[in-house]
DNA sequence: GTTGAAAGCCAGTAACT
DNA sequence: AGTTACTGGCTTTCAAC
C-alpha cells in the first residue's frame, strides 16, 4: 500500500507519540476526527503500525547492564542457524539480534539487571548451544541512543 | 520508588500493550480501575514509563537495510566523544548506539531504505568526523529479534 | 485500597458528499 | 478519499468509606 504525505505525518507523531487524542492527531494533520480515525485503523490493519508500546526506564525496571555479544557458529546450516533464533527469541534478557556478514554470524544486545545475571545467561543460553563456536563480549559504558524511530521521507 | 507485583504486572502489559483500556488493565491485575488509573499515572509522573509509541514497520516505511557499524576514534578524549554522542544523537539514521570497551569504541545499528543512503550517511556523518580513526561496517542479513520490553522480575 | 457517581471528552459508527 | 452528526463508552475526578 502507498504512504501518502498525510500518512507519513500521522506515522511521524505516533511513532513519537502514541497516547495522542485522535481529535488532536486530526487537527494536527489537518483532518476530521474519523477521517484520521479511518487513516489510523487502516495503518494499523495492514501492518504499517505494528504495534503500540510503553517504553519503560530500563535503569528502573531492573536493565542496568547492557552487553553487546558476537557469535559464531560451529557450522553455516540452516538448522543450525534456526534453532539458535529460536533461543534468542525466547531468551528476554536479548534485546536485539542481527544476523550479520563477516566474521562473526549474529550481533546481540543483551539486557540484564548485573554481572551474575549475565553468567546466568551465557551458561542457560550460549554455552548450552552445542553450535557456537564462540562468542565475544563488550560491555556497553553507556547508551548513546536508542529509539524505536524510523525515517519518513516526506515527498 | 519502590515496584510492587501489580506495578510489574501493569508494566509487563503496557510494555507489550498500551492502547489496551484502563478498564480492562485495572481487571487484569485486580484493581479498581481509579486505582489502577493512579498507578499507571504514578508509573509515568516519575518516569518509570518514559514514552508511549506506535511501532512502525521498517519494511514498509523506507528501512530495508540495516548495518552495524564499529567505530573507533582517534583519541580518547572526553570532548571527542562528546561531539560524536551529539552526531549520533541527531542522526535519524542511527536506532541505537552504544560505548563499548573493546577493539573499538562505539557500536551503531543504522537503518537505511538502501545502500545509497548508507554511503550517505557514512559521507555525512562518519566521513565527515576527523575523530573517527576507522569504522567497520557489517550487513545485517536480517533482523532476528528486536524488543523494547525489559524484564520485570516478579517476586 | 474500595465503591459509586458525575462530567466531559473521545472513539467509533452511520449517513452522506 | 472526505465531511457532519450522533451515541455509547471510557477516562478522569471526586467524595465517602
């Protein structure tokens, strides 16, 4: 489906903000409350809004440490490569995962509350995997950004 | 502030749901709705909710490409560093950016509709930065997991 | 913490251009 | 696609417990 230049504006603030009354959403891009409603419904119907979140502090809610993990398989099969999605998927202490080119098969960010939780992980979920080679680890200092926003080009 | 179970409980649903009605959050953990009500805006008036956001498809809003990025700078300096935390922060493309202890100094994830875009952005923002020693930049094959929730450990 | 009530605002629908 | 008109339901606040 296309994104006109309204879609793309109503996208823009809801991705900033999603708690916006829908009568000020509409004037804000210049439509009738159920004109915009209709925009909305229909973004979210086919998938363009995936989804609708809180985003919680994580230094409040017990996410202090953040460590970033390269892996490497023991083989390049997709058996292989699917089950270790599988775990990440199911492992809340993985933030993000890409399966990236290069030296290494998959990139992660992981979230825990300390160090003990950490080992906790790499023993529960990395070194039980038969099929990782290795893994390196680099603690993160600090989180210079983190947003859930992509880039709308408007035409 | 101090989280009780039914703080971990609203947290956990607005984390995957917030669109969901202060009626039926107050029934699902148990609550009174003026009192689940009372929560939740306790929960965001002292910033353990920091935002509320629609999440956008990155397929089908223009961010088909993502790359990790590995950089290193030139000198370890406060104000180096500094200057590249504000380059980062201002660059729409850049989703998440870590300082790392390591071979390098920061890690990026950056989200492109295309390839072009990604020279782009390395002319403009990495490039352009004398402080940057060298970068290294891998393709993500594609994106295996990617959260916002954090856990809320239930006691 | 609860219930009950009240106010007003909003979402969501309908009918129509 | 868009509008205006409507209504039922929800948020939000209050008072009393």
């Amino acid at each position: 489906m296309e994104l006109d230049n309204i879609d793309r504006k109503i996208l823009g603030i809801l991705q900033r903000n999603n708690r916006l009354a829908n009568v000020e959403l509409a004037e804000e891009v210049g439509l009738s409350p159920p004109a915009c409603h209709k925009r909305v419904k229909r973004l979210r119907d086919e998938n363009i809004i995936i989804g609708d979140v809180s985003i919680l502090n994580p230094e409040l809610t017990g996410n202090k440490l953040t460590l970033l993990v390269s892996v490497e398989m023991e083989r390049d099969r997709k058996e292989v490569y699917d089950a270790f999605k599988r775990v990440v998927n199911q492992a809340p202490e993985v933030k993000h995962c890409y399966q990236i080119t290069g030296n290494y098969d998959f990139v992660m960010v992981v979230g825990v509350p300390d160090m003990q939780a950490f080992e906790r992980f790499v023993d529960q979920v990395l070194h039980t995997d038969t099929n990782i080679r290795k893994f390196q680890t680099s603690v993160s200092l600090r989180t210079v950004k983190s947003t859930t926003e992509v880039q709308l080009s408007e035409f």
